[in-house]
C-alpha cells in the first residue's frame, strides 16, 4: 500500500513497456531514498533482484516523525530480532531474497553508522548468513565487509567510507560524476561497484578534466549551488517540508 506499492506499480509498468529482462531489476537510493528502497526490497523481495542502500535506515524502524528523526541519530534502534521480524512479517515471499549493498560514511552526521549495521542484521536473517563477515578487504582505499550465503555469493556487503560525511561516494578522478550537494568525491565510486556487483557494466564515463583546467559553471548551476550551501543541513530542511504539510509543529 502506499508509495511502496505505488513504486511497486511503476516498476511493473515501466517492466512492461520496455520489455524488461523480470530477473534484473534493482533499486537503489540515498538517505530518504535509502529507506524507501529498503521498504521497497522488503516488501517486494520478489520483485528485485537486488539493492543497494546509501546511508539509509532498517526497514520499519520507525513508524513517526520523531522516531525518524531518533534513529538518524542512532538512538532507539529495534533490537535484532525486531528488526528481522519486521522484514519476514512485511511480505509472504520465501526465497530467493535480492543481494543487499549498504554503503555509509564513517563520518555521517546525519544519518548515523549504527543504521548501516542495522539494516545487515535485518537482512542477515532471510540470507542465512553468518553474524561476522565472511570476507573482509579493502576497496579502493576503503573497507568492504561481505556475509556469504550457503551456495557462496557474497548476499550481503557493507562499504564503510572512510571521513565521509552524509551523501554518495563518487570517483571524480576516473571519470565517474561530478561533485555536488551529497554527491561526494572519496575516491569511491558507489555507482560503479553497484553496477558491477549487479552484472551491469561497463558504463560509460565522462571524461575526467585535465590537470589544471578551469570550466567555470553556468550561473543557474553557480546559483543553484550557492543555494544548496545556504540550505545544506537536511534535517532542517525535512523540518520545514513537514511544518508546511501540517505534520510538525
């Protein structure tokens, strides 16, 4: 029910229309997004093949506007077993359940670390997984921990990105994206990985600029940036979505 099924509803059209392969759909998304792909993953596992959520929160861990704003800041997490019950108790599927990429910043102010362990307790149930990873190793300068299933692919994985703050890793330097609001130049690109892990590749890059060139942006893009700096602290701008919806006071 609710935008879950109405994003539900959307796959399937767009599933329809194009003539999509039903064994390859993903999704994925980044804070709010995060969760409402966790959401998503959990109450239509049969529908993804995998996910991937950046810096997002456990499925169901919240059911208000100040319990949200609690587990951002890691306080009032459900325990394991809640946490487990909610994603069994959200759908009657049984297996096979999609792969689970999580990806957060060591440093996120926003949404904090302990969401990240969370949502791989959460899914470590339905995969059979054990509790301590099955591998652990560095990926580009940062930790990747995996938790294989019984038949060996790596089911969950969790990149910690080392002094990032709340946003996605980029690799500007290779070519994949550009820096802007809560898009963040690590030295990682999650986009990449993603899409490799999920049999997409290769991709295409734009063209990383050279060594001392100056592109200046456009004024829209110069104004909409310095807009994005007056107004960077996203809680502050949920606060004010939902004081104008009448949900907050």
């Amino acid at each position: 029910q609710g935008e879950v099924h109405s994003i539900r509803q959307m796959v399937e059209a767009i599933i329809v229309e194009y003539g999509i392969d039903r064994r390859r759909v993903y999704i994925t998304g980044l804070s709010a997004g995060g969760a409402m792909a966790n959401a998503a993953l959990c109450a239509y596992p049969d529908i993804f093949a995998g996910g991937a959520i950046i810096a997002g929160l456990p499925f169901a861990a919240a059911t208000t506007v100040p319990e949200a704003f609690d587990r951002m800041r890691g306080h009032g997490i459900p325990d394991v077993e809640s946490l487990r019950s909610r994603l069994s108790g959200a759908s009657p599927h049984a297996g096979p359940w999609p792969t689970i990429s999580v990806w957060h910043g060591t440093n996120d102010r926003t949404v904090a670390e302990a969401n990240a362990k969370a949502i791989i307790a959460q899914w470590s149930g339905v995969h059979g997984v054990p509790s301590n990873p099955s591998s652990v190793e560095t990926v580009d300068g940062h930790k990747r921990l995996a938790w294989r299933d019984r038949s060996g692919r790596d089911a969950i994985e969790l990149y910690l990105i080392e002094g990032m703050g709340h946003g996605t890793p980029l690799k500007v330097a290779a070519g994949y994206g550009h820096t802007a609001p809560y898009m963040l130049d690590v030295g990682i690109s999650s986009t990449l990985h993603i899409a490799r892990s999920w049999g997409l590749t290769p991709l295409s890059r734009r063209q990383p600029e050279k060594a001392g060139s100056v592109n200046p942006a456009p004024p829209h893009q110069a104004a909409h940036r310095s807009q994005w700096d007056r107004r960077a602290d996203i809680q502050a701008v949920i606060e004010r979505a939902l004081r104008s919806a009448g949900l907050m006071r």
